[in-house]
C-alpha cells in the first residue's frame, strides 16, 4: 500500500518554506533599498524607504541624485536591454516608444513647472529632445534579469545595482550637473519584452551613497496596443524619486510611509485628482497619452517639502516625511 504524507509535515514544512520567502524578499527590500510595484496597479509603485526610527521618522541624512523638487532637475533617458528583453533598434516599435518618451518627459517638464508655481516653486529642467543628446540620451545593455519585472526583482535583487553601475560608469554624471548647473539628476530607464509590467522607482536613502542615483523603470510591452507608458506615468514615479508616497493603496508591509487604508480613503474623497492616488484621469478614468490632467495636491505637497500634512501623521501611526522639520 502507497504510503501517505502526513498532511501536519506538509503543512509545517509549507509554512517554514513560505517564512524563508517571506524574510528573504523583506532582507533584499531592506539591503538594496529600491521600490516595486505589482503588474495592474496603474503604473504605480511604493516607495521603500531606509530603516524606520521608532518615531517613524525618516531620519534622511543625503536624498541622493533627487535631493528636493526646487532649483533645475536633469531628465536622464537611458533606453536599456536586459536579460529579460530586448529593444529592436530598428523597428518601428523602438522609434514610436523613443519618440513618445522624449514627448513625455517634455509634457512631463511643463507639467511639474505648472504645479510647482501653485505652491510658490520655481523649477527649471533639462532634458534631451533627441537620441543626439549624448549628455542625456543613452542605449544600454544590462546584464542583469528583467530589471522591470517585479516577480523576478524578488529573486534578482542586484538588479539595482546593476543599473546603479551602469549609470556610474556610462553617464557623463559630473559634467551634466556642472555644465547644465543642476540641484537634481534624475534617470529614466525603459525596458521591453513581451510582458505586461508596470512601472516602478528606485530611490536612494540613508545608505552608503557612492552611487546615489534615483532612477525610474519604464517598461514597454512589445505589444503596444496592451499597455502604454503616458506622460503621467513619467510623473508620478518621477515624482517618488523626490519622496512622494503612494496614496492608492495601503502600504501593508510597513515598507514604505505606513499608508492606511483611512489616509487611501481621505484622500480619494478630498484629493481625487491627486497624481499619487491615480495616473487616470478622475472624471473620465482615461490615462492621457498627450496629456497630465492630474495635480499635485496637498496630500503630496507634503511628502515633497512643499507643504505641511493634511492629516495627524502621528495619530495615524506614518512616517513623516523625510523634509519634516522634525526629521532634520
């Protein structure tokens, strides 16, 4: 007769394998310090942040290449080829994303300067208009799994560091800040393959920061009627390389500013244009492929330095934001 497991072995070793998944993607989070965002959440991502005070401060000594959203920022636009996929350079694909890049980080520029004069900011930007740009445009091969994919960044979590090396290496960094007479860099890798995968923000924060570049992960879907990149995608993970928090969802692994599900609620019900709650549109639920109709909103000002909180950060048990005076 067949012999049968027993079923409390299968179910201790499910939960001791289950516990050794869980605390090695919680470890990769806390070492690499990068951000992720699931595939269908609307190009979103959560910001993961350094290790959290009791207080829940953030404690931020450097904010790394994004430092404040004030002064002239460098748009960096970095097309890449992974293990993961690879960009067809000469199909019409490949031009159609580039071009509408360019188009978008232009939209995504106008865009940030409107809404940073409703709260008395003035911003400048530089960014490349082309693929002649060599000081902000660059094509790049990475040899690193997809660098977009989040189910994969679990097992891959040097990916990071990957594109940290590469930026380090390939981009002509010092010259872009000194000749351009930049306070921020900020870089925008796209990525291809014939995946479906949201966009995503790598930030850096209170780490050793010889590589201290904040950089943002566009991915293209090869299938390009299935998923497009828009202007408000660019922004809104541009926007979490300055600090900005997610205020779509809750933010339940405590990995990022302890988003609740009341502060997701409040700010849907007050702030539903915010760019933070949704890449769509609120009235008409479209995400605009020329166009940004969301706005930066208190709910975010704060998170930026551009404003106090709108809601009892600390009755609400989240972290302040990293320009709270209480943190500097």
């Amino acid at each position: 007769m067949k012999k049968q497991l027993n079923p409390w072995i299968v179910a201790v070793v499910f939960l001791i394998f289950t516990a050794a998944g869980i605390a090695y993607t919680v470890f990769c989070l806390n070492v690499i310090d990068f951000s992720f965002t699931e595939s269908g959440s609307y190009g979103s991502s959560d910001k993961v942040t350094a290790q959290l005070s009791e207080d829940h401060s953030m404690n931020v000594t450097d904010r790394g290449s994004a430092d404040k959203l004030e002064g002239k920022t460098a748009f960096v636009l970095i097309f890449a080829d992974d293990n993961g996929g690879k960009w067809d350079r000469s199909s019409d694909f490949f031009y159609e994303c580039r071009r509408n890049m360019f188009d978008h980080i232009i939209e995504t520029a106008a865009w940030l300067t409107a809404q940073g004069e409703a709260f008395g900011k003035k911003l400048e930007f530089a960014y490349p208009e082309n693929e002649n740009d060599s000081l902000l445009y660059y094509d790049a091969d990475i040899d690193t799994p997809s660098i977009a994919n989040s189910t994969e960044r679990y097992h891959f979590a040097h990916s990071g560091e990957k594109v940290w090396d590469y930026i380090d290496s390939n981009v002509k960094n010092d010259e872009i800040k000194s000749s351009l007479s930049c306070d921020n860099v900020v870089y925008l890798i796209c990525t291809t393959s014939d995946e479906i995968v949201a966009s995503s923000a790598f930030g850096v924060y209170d780490r050793d920061l010889e590589k201290p570049y904040e950089f943002a992960v566009l991915h293209f879907c090869s299938d390009k009627d299935s998923y497009t990149v828009a202007p408000s995608t660019v922004a809104h993970e541009t926007l979490h390389l300055f600090g900005a928090a997610d205020l779509y969802k809750a933010d339940v692994l405590g990995i990022g500013y302890r988003i609740t599900d009341e502060v997701v609620n409040y700010v849907g019900t007050y702030y539903p244009d915010d760019i933070m709650y949704s890449t769509y549109d609120a009235v008409t639920g479209v995400k605009y492929e020329d166009k940004i109709t969301q706005k930066i909103t208190d709910a975010t000002a704060y998170y930026l330095g551009w404003g106090g909180a709108v809601y009892d950060v600390d009755a609400l048990g989240l972290t302040h934001s990293q320009f709270d005076t209480k943190t500097e």
